[in-house]
C-alpha cells in the first residue's frame, strides 16, 4: 500500500472561532484535505472530503480521473472549508489524480489524492469473537521501545515520568517489541487505548483527547509504525482492536481554531457539563433538557462535545472509522462513551461500518451496571422507544460490578457470589449475552487485585470467572504480576508502568527479572489459564448452566455436544465438601475429570472437597 502523505497544521491556537487562519495564511493553500486517500472496491463509494484552506470554500474542486465524479461541491458557513463528495466507480483504478481548486475559471489551489487497492479478502475479515481474549492495554506505560520519541518537537507536554499524570514514553515500537510475550500469555487480541494524536498541555498520555483524528501520535509513532504493529500482530495470530472516540475531541484539536461550522460543537458559546445521566436516554418520562444536557454536554473543559446532528460531521466521524479498518487492517473497534453521542447517529454509523464488514465486531461503553441500559444498544435489541441499534457488543459493565462485589464483601443470603448468579439471570435482556465484552478492570476502574486486598486466591477466582464465563474476556496489561491500585479511583496509579518495560526498572514482567514468587505465581496462572481457553471450543461456542450459590459456593457448567467443563468457585475461607448429586443432568455417568489448573485427574465421586477460597475448571471426561 502506498504511503499517505497528512497535511497538518503546525500551529494550533486554542480560540473556538472562525476565520483564524491568521493574516499571514496564504490564501487558497490547502492545510488539510480528510481523508487524504480511499480504495477502489468499498460498498461506501461516495466520499465525502474536508477541505481546509484561508477562502477555499469560495472555489470549485474539479476532477479529472477515469470512474471518479464529483458529486457536489458544498461550502461551510466558514469560508476557510469545502465539502466534496466524490463518486468512485466500480470501473475507477488504484491510482493518484489532482484536485483542482477553481475561482472564475483559474486554479487557486491543487491537492493530490490517492485511489488504492484493498487488501485481498478485506471485507470479509473476522472480528473477534468468544473465541478470543482480550489484552487491554495503556499504550504510554507499556513499553518504552525508542526513547527518542518521548518528546517530539512541537508537542507541548513533555515526558515525565514521575508524574503519574504525565507522558512516560511508552509507544508503538515497545508494544511491537512484545507481542511474543503477549501471545504466550494466551492472547489473541490487543485493544490499546487511543493512539491518535493527543498534543495537548497536560494529560494527554490517555488518548481520548483527540488534536487529529487521522494521526497516531508522534511520541507513540508514525502511521506506519501503526500498521506494522498491526501487521506483526497477525503473524503472532493476535488482531488489534482500535479505541474510537465519536463523542468528543480534545480542546487542542486543530478545528478548534478555526471551527468548520457553527453547530459543529455542542454548547459552543459557554462550557457546559454533562450531567453523565445515561438513564435518560430510554427514560419514558425524562425531560428533553435533561436528555439534551447528557448527550449534549462536554466531559471536561478539556473535551469539546461533538455535534453528531450536522451531517458533515456525522459523516466525517463514519469515514474516519473506515478508514482506519481499512488502512491498519482492524479486527475490532471500541467505541468509547458510546450513550453520550446522539443515538440516531450512532444507529447510522454502526449499520454503515458493519455493512462494510459484515463479519466484524464493535464494542460499545455503557457505564452502566443496569443490564437494561446496557442492553439498549445491542444490535438485534427491539426498543419501546424505536431506537434500532447496529453495534455488535457491548461492554459488560453489570458483569464487572457484579464480580467484584462477589470477591470483595461478605457472604450472605443476598451478597457474595449470589450477586454473580442473579446478574448473569438478567441475560434474556440482551440480543446476544455472549457476545459481550467482561472484564473485572479496565483503564478506568481500580485494579481487581486491590478489590480483594491483595489476596491470590480471590484474584485466581476473578480470573477463572474471566475465562470460563460467557462472553468476550478483556485482561487488563499488568495484572498478570500483580499490579495495584487505590480502591478510589485513581487513574494514574490504575495505568501504572508495566514492570520491565523501561531500560533500569528492578522488576521486569517480561524476563521474569526481580518478581516475587506471588508475581511468578499469578503470572504462571494466568498463562496457563489462557492459553487453555484458547483451544477450548467449550468455552468459545458451547451454552451454560449455572447452579444458585449455597453456602458460598458457585457451580456453573459449559457445555457443547458431549463435551462440558465444570467450573467450581468456593468463596469460603475453609475446605468445604461439595455433594455432586445436585448436578446429575451432567455428571451421571461421569467417573473422572481433568483439572485445567492443576493439571491433574479428578475422581468423580460422591462428592468433592473444596479447599479454601478454591477456584476448580474441570474438563469432564
């Protein structure tokens, strides 16, 4: 594929107003032109290009290229920006044309674009699925691979790493460095956090501040490095899933000085918080503010919130998705703050992308621990209140809260591990339960290790769950060794480094370097535990059936034709015996097991003894 040249504007004034091109701007230049290329062959022919430049939305674009066709030429009530929406033919050829800019008859300005040829296969690429597990990680604490793009000239926050806040080096070519050890853990998917540029002054390292959105950040890498990273995945067999923000840019973004349209941000004249009321969205009775004040009001002073009702920015945000399925070769794509952007946009832009690639998979955030709100984004989902939803899968977040509850409070007749039993109840909500996203952590909440004070057994228990249960399982990077975390969020410490992946740290996770025999331990577990999920059908495609919890203990079976794994999670602090005749419809007839963890044959008796806090998988033979 040939390599796309990204016009950028240099120099970014913080001022949400129009006509700031600055009185040194030389008239009809083009600063940008998005997106700089597309392919021959896409079902989304008809693209539409932003093109930003001082008085450009004065001219006409003309093109002249066999099977390309200009459809319209739209100016915005900004005269520094030109809509063109071209028409590629089935009959048009990968190749390179002008754009020609015209005023009265004379060009003012030209730009180069670029037809290419797709990837063999492209639209009939695989999604992740339960077949796979998820390895999340913070790309700027991961790794640290080539130091000399820690600070890059013209970005405004420098590395420091003794700021849990701040930049501390991580990038594209450290996580390139290792992916043999992610797919020895098991994994056989990467979700890295955004990549795209993020220049702003401070806080920048999470990436969901976006300053381009056709751009990987220079201090995580180039474009390029981005496929290759995306590329070298594949031949370990891992896909990488990208993180995608419809809802909002960051403050820095270069629109924001010179802004393409009146509406193209809501509240633009005053800053306005959202009220994060989720409910409201399928609330019978809420009041159109209300609803209107959630969607519509920003994160932070720091995240404008995008107005998905203008067309050309809805239709912006939906190239800017194909685009990089496209061009890095995606498995997957998670949206985040998926409620707070306007759901007849979100409806479109999912049914356009899945159209495209019918075999793919989306994940959306809800941050919800009600299954109904969750549940109302499904595809497949019939809604009272009509909204059609397109998107795949959802992140599981009552699966989340539920397990962590389960691990961390006392055993009784309503809380422990019943609360895990009567949340996965609520399945017949969803469209598709298993094809959920869970999780027992991610970049936003406390690390699961801490939820249970740091106690192995209950982390092995969590983990078990994670692999076993339902669903697509999301790990989060570090926890294999053990990282931690306050209780209260705290996202610095949340995303802490990951041991080994700067020149000089004491401890390495990826050598084994300075890790205590409980860090070995974890490691080991969890290394055997994915890497037996990732053979095991049973789990990826076979039902379930779970038994209520009696005295703290929670059965729960995974079944497909004759083969099924029984999964046994005593939560009790003491060696408890377990009766087996409550579960005959599985193992009558059944003399022996395998025990995944353990490695080792399970007599199949009258009983069970459960040592204390024990997790069991037991393959049935």
């Amino acid at each position: 594929m040939k390599k796309i040249i990204f016009l950028r504007l240099l120099i970014i004034t913080s001022a949400c107003t129009f006509f700031s091109l600055g009185a040194h701007a030389e008239p009809y230049k083009i600063q940008h032109l998005e997106p700089a290329n597309w392919w021959v062959g896409m079902k989304y022919d008809q693209v539409e290009l932003l093109v930003h430049g001082e008085n450009i939305g004065a001219t006409q674009a003309a093109i002249d290229y066999p099977g390309v066709t200009i459809i319209r030429t739209e100016p915005a009530d900004n005269p520094n920006y030109l809509f063109v929406t071209i028409d590629i033919a089935e009959s048009a050829r990968p190749g390179q044309f002008p754009i020609r800019f015209l005023l009265d008859g004379q060009e003012k300005s030209r730009a180069t674009y670029a037809l290419l040829a797709r990837e063999k296969k492209s639209a009939a690429r695989i999604g992740f699925s339960a077949r796979d597990a998820i390895y999340l990680i913070t790309p700027d604490r991961f790794a640290n691979g080539k130091p000399a793009n820690d600070a890059v000239p013209g970005f405004s926050e420098q590395p420091d790493r003794k700021f849990k806040g701040g930049r501390h080096g991580g990038d594209l070519a450290g996580m390139t460095q290792h992916l043999d050890y992610i797919a020895k853990m098991g994994f056989t998917q990467i979700w890295p956090n955004p990549l795209t540029e993020n220049n702003q002054p401070e806080y920048s390292y999470h990436g969901y501040a976006a300053t381009d959105l056709y751009l990987i950040d220079a201090r995580y890498g180039t474009n390029e490095d981005f496929k290759h990273f995306v590329h070298k995945a594949k031949q370990k067999g891992i896909g990488v899933i990208q993180d995608i923000v419809l809802n909002h840019i960051g403050s820095k973004h270069w629109w924001m000085a010179d802004m393409p349209e009146k509406d193209w941000l809501n509240f633009p004249d005053k800053y306005t918080e959202t009220s994060h009321r989720r409910t409201t969205v399928q609330d019978p009775y809420a009041a159109p503010a209300d609803k209107a004040l959630f969607t519509g009001g920003w994160f932070v002073t720091t995240m404008p919130d995008l107005n998905q009702n203008n067309p050309h920015l809805a239709t912006y945000l939906i190239q800017n998705t194909l685009w990089w399925i496209e061009y890095a070769g995606l498995s997957g794509v998670r949206e985040d703050t998926y409620g707070y952007a306007d759901a007849a946009f979100l409806s479109r832009w999912a049914k356009i992308v899945m159209e495209e690639y019918p075999h793919f998979n989306m994940v959306g955030e809800e941050w919800s621990s009600n299954p109904a709100i969750v549940a109302h984004w499904q595809k497949g989902k019939q809604n009272p209140g009509g909204h059609v939803p397109h998107i795949p899968s959802m992140m599981d977040f009552p699966i989340h809260d539920a397990l962590r509850l389960a691990l961390s409070e006392e055993e009784s007749w309503s809380t422990g591990v019943i609360r895990l039993y009567e949340t996965l109840a609520n399945d017949f909500i969803y469209p598709d339960p298993f094809n959920l996203v869970i999780f027992p952590e991610n970049h936003d909440t406390a690390r699961i290790y801490s939820i249970v004070d740091e106690d192995l057994d209950l982390f092995k228990m969590a983990m078990v769950y994670l692999a076993t249960m339902r669903g697509i399982p999301q790990f989060y990077y570090g926890s294999e060794v053990l990282l931690t975390s306050p209780k209260e969020r705290d996202d610095g410490t949340v995303r802490a480094d990951m041991p080994g992946g700067w020149n000089g740290d004491s401890k390495n996770a990826f050598t084994g370097k300075g890790l205590t025999a409980k860090e070995k331990d974890a490691q080991q577990f969890i290394k055997k535990l994915f890497n037996w999920r990732k053979n095991a059908a049973v789990i990826h495609t076979g039902k379930l059936q779970h038994f209520a919890p009696i005295d703290g203990i929670y059965v729960y079976f995974r079944y497909i034709d004759n083969r099924a794994v029984m999964v046994v999670l005593n939560k009790n602090r003491q060696e408890k015996t377990l009766a087996l005749a409550r579960f005959d419809s599985f193992l009558k007839n059944k003399t022996n097991a395998h025990n995944v963890v353990a490695n080792q044959k399970v007599t199949l008796g009258e009983s069970l003894v459960l040592p204390a806090k024990s997790s069991l998988v037991l393959e049935l033979e």
